[in-house]
C-alpha cells in the first residue's frame, strides 16, 4: 500500500462512523441524503465557492470522495479558541457567503424527500416562514475548518435542508454562542457571554431587523421539535443516534429550552438594539 492510499480515521461528530483520509482526500459513506449532498457541492462548485470541499465521485467501495481540507478543525476536547471572537465574526461572514452562494440551487423533490422531517405525533410543527435556500443546519465546531484564525470553509454537509437565514443563524448560535448553559459547554465556551457573541453573530452575518425579532422564538421552536426529533432516531436509526440519547441528548435538550426561556428576553432585546456604532 502507498501512503496516498493508507486509511487515516477521521473521529468528528457522533453520527458517521467510517470517515477516513485517503491522501487529498476524505472518504465517506453514502446515506439517503447523499444525492442532496452531492448536488449542493456540484451547486457550490459551480458557484466558485471555495468554503466546501469539492465532490469527485464515489469510490471502488461505493463511498463518497471529498477534497480534504488543510487548516485546524476544533475536535474534542475543545481548544481555547473556541472563544475566539475573530474566529467567531469570520464564521458568520463565511455561513453568509455559502447562503448567498446557495441562492439559485434548486434541488430535485426526490432529493428533498430523502431529507424530510417525519411526521412524528405530538411533535410541534416547523416555524411558519417559507424556507429560503438550503442551510447547512449543523455548524457544529467540529464542521468548520480555520486557517489562521480564519474560518475557511464548513463540512459535513449530511444535515443540509430547506432553511430561512433565521433557521441558519440559530444553529451557528446554538453551537458558537453557545445557547446552552454553563453545565452543558465545553471548557473554552464556559463563562463566555452567550448574549453577546449572539449579537455578534448576527451582526457579522447581516442578520435582517426582522428576522432578527424571529431568532429567540425560531430557538425555542426549533428546540422543542429537536427533542423529538432525537428521540424518533435514537428509537428509528439506533446506531450514533440511539448511542446520543442513552448519554442524556433528551435532557440536554431541555436544559437548553430552559436556558432559553430563561434568557430570551435578554436575547432579543440584544439583538434589537441598535448598535453603539
Ligand atoms: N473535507 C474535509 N476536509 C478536512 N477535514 C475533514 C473533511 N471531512 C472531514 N474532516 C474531518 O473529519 C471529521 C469527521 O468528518 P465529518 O464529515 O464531519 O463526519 P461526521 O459525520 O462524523 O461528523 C471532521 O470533524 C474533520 O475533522
Ligand atoms: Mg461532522
């Protein structure tokens, strides 16, 4: 075997197992998304964007193949620049970029099927707004790529959906702000003022005046379904899912919902207000 075809394990998030680096290149499996995934970064491609890796095909195992990406991904246990707020703004500008980018992309119906939210019974239903382009919807820290204190470019696109800039927004704050409380961060995230990095976020992304008056209660939403929503695959998919909700992914998920009616008031009132600038 040569180095450019030896297998590195790539550990990341909780869900995909068999993420490896083969050379330039990230191998992964396919799933029923898959097609959606491939069009965005075909889309994103086209678009010039350089903020994704680029899809080349699927290979001899019948696994997706990648561009890797050089730069620092913040796997566990998280660095201190986390915190970061230079990293934190140019996050924001990036997830702006890949939105805009994606304006234009107009994924088949077969494509949405495979990704659609299931009906679950007692679960409340999605925000009203219309869906404006296809989020990305998981921009965990461990889907971000930095170089130089820069943010680069975002992977894993597995979650990608119908989304409003609200929805995006949301879950860059969920994971960045963080919306969580303290028992529920990470080392470098704990004691950081949440409120105040959302505001940031909001700013750096160009969130709208409306849509900013949307994010606290989109946050709660969003929240209320992800629990069920957890719950569903953890019983449905098993695997990384059933495996997340044995470790407390349910309570954790109320945690947050607490957290944020606790401080929503204070939330939106940030993120309203008018600049000092
Ligand atoms: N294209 C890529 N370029 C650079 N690093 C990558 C790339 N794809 C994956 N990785 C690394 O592998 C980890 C896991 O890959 P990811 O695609 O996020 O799978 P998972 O579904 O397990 O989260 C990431 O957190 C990152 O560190
Ligand atoms: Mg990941």
């Amino acid at each position: 075997m040569t180095d450019s075809e030896t297998e590195t394990p790539l550990p990341g998030g909780d869900v995909t197992e068999g993420v490896v680096r083969v050379g330039d290149t990230v191998r992964r499996p396919l799933g029923p998304h898959s097609p959606l995934v491939h069009a965005i970064l075909q889309h994103l491609e086209a678009q010039h964007f350089d903020g994704a890796p680029r899809f080349l095909g699927i290979d001899e195992r019948g696994r997706e193949i990648l561009t890797f990406i050089d730069g620092e991904v913040a796997n566990r246990p998280h660095p201190a620049w986390l915190a970061d707020e230079t990293r934190l703004v140019s996050l924001a500008r990036l997830v702006r970029r890949l939105d805009d980018a994606m304006a234009g992309f107009a994924p088949s119906s077969s494509m949405l099927e495979a990704v659609a939210a299931p009906e679950i019974p007692g679960m409340p239903p999605e925000p009203r707004a219309q869906p404006q382009f296809i989020g990305h919807l998981d921009i965990t820290p461990e889907n971000v790529v930095f170089r130089d204190g820069v943010a680069v470019a975002l992977i894993d696109f597995d979650l990608a959906k119908p989304a409003t800039r609200v929805d995006e927004v949301f879950n860059l704050c969920l994971w960045w702000a963080p919306l969580a409380p303290e028992e529920d961060r990470t080392d470098p995230l704990r004691g950081v003022d949440a409120v105040a990095r959302t505001r940031l976020i909001a700013d750096a992304y160009g969130l709208a005046a409306v849509d900013r008056q949307r994010l606290v209660p989109t946050a709660i939403r969003r929240t209320e379904r992800s629990w069920h929503l957890m719950k569903y695959r953890a019983e449905h998919d098993g695997g990384g899912w059933l495996r997340m909700w044995q470790d407390g992914v349910g309570e954790r998920i109320e945690r947050r919902l607490a957290w944020l009616e606790a401080h929503g008031e204070r939330l939106s009132a940030a993120l309203e207000a008018q600049s000092a600038f």
